[in-house]
C-alpha cells in the first residue's frame, strides 16, 4: 500500500513538473490572454480577425511574422503609450496596458503574435 502510494506521488510530481516546463517554453495561455486583453479594453478597439479603430490582432501577427523583434517591439508599443492613427486621422497615445506580472503581459504579446 505504502509503495504504491509513493509511486503514484512520484508519478504525479513527475507529470506536474513535465507540464509546468512544457508551458514556461512555448505554449501560448490563450484564455488568459483574451480574459486580458478584454479587462484591458483591448477589443473595444481591435477584433481578433476583424479592423476596429485599430487593426484586426490576425493583421499585427501577419505584420510582425518575419520581424525578430516583434515581442520587444509590441511591448514597448503596449507600455510606452506610443502615439497611434485612427482612421478618421486623429492621433492619441495608444492605451497603456497595465499588469502587475510581466508573465501575463509576454502571454498576451505571445497570443497575438500566435494568431
Ligand atoms: C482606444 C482604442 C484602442 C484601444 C483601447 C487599444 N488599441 Fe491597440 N491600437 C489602436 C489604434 C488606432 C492602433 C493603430 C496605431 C497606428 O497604426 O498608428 C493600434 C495598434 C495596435 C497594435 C499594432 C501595433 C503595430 O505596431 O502595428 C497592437 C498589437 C495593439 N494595438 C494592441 C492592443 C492591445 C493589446 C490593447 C489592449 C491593452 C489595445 N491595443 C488597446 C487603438 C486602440
């Protein structure tokens, strides 16, 4: 009984540590990321494959696609409060994304580069 216990706490200390190491490298939290994306506003703005007053997330993750430095360049676009172009012409700094781990805002920028 004692043995197979251990074995089954081993097994199941074994696959956790497997599955938090899968997703630390590539694996993209999509739920968080529009739970995000939407406490943040970002879709009163931006559908994900359809141009609001600003561009579809589809169209910046095919802008960005080639670029090496598409995250660096989207989270300085998301933190610097950079100036952005409506499409009636106005200008205003573009929303600033607050989040009190850059965990959560690299999933994001990770998101809409995935799409
Ligand atoms: C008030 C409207 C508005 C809100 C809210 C808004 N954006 Fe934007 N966003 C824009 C506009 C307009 C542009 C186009 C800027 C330009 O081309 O100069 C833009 C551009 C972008 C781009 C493309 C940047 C590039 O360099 O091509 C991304 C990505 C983006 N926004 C993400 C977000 C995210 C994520 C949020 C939520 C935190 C957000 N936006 C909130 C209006 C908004």
């Amino acid at each position: 009984m004692k043995l197979a216990q251990s074995f089954c706490l081993k097994l199941f200390f074994t696959l956790l540590l497997s599955h938090y190491c899968l997703s630390a490298h590539a694996e993209v939290d999509v739920d968080a990321a529009k739970a995000l994306a939407k406490q943040s506003n970002c879709f009163r703005c931006h559908g994900v494959d359809k141009d609001k007053d600003g561009p579809a997330f589809t169209k910046s993750a095919a802008k960005f696609k080639a670029d090496p430095k598409a995250a660096e360049k989207l989270l300085h676009h998301l933190t610097s409060g950079e100036t952005a172009k409506f499409p009636d012409g106005h200008e205003e700094a573009h929303t600033i994304l607050k989040v009190d781990d850059a965990k959560e805002m690299n999933n994001l920028i990770a998101w809409i580069l995935s799409l």
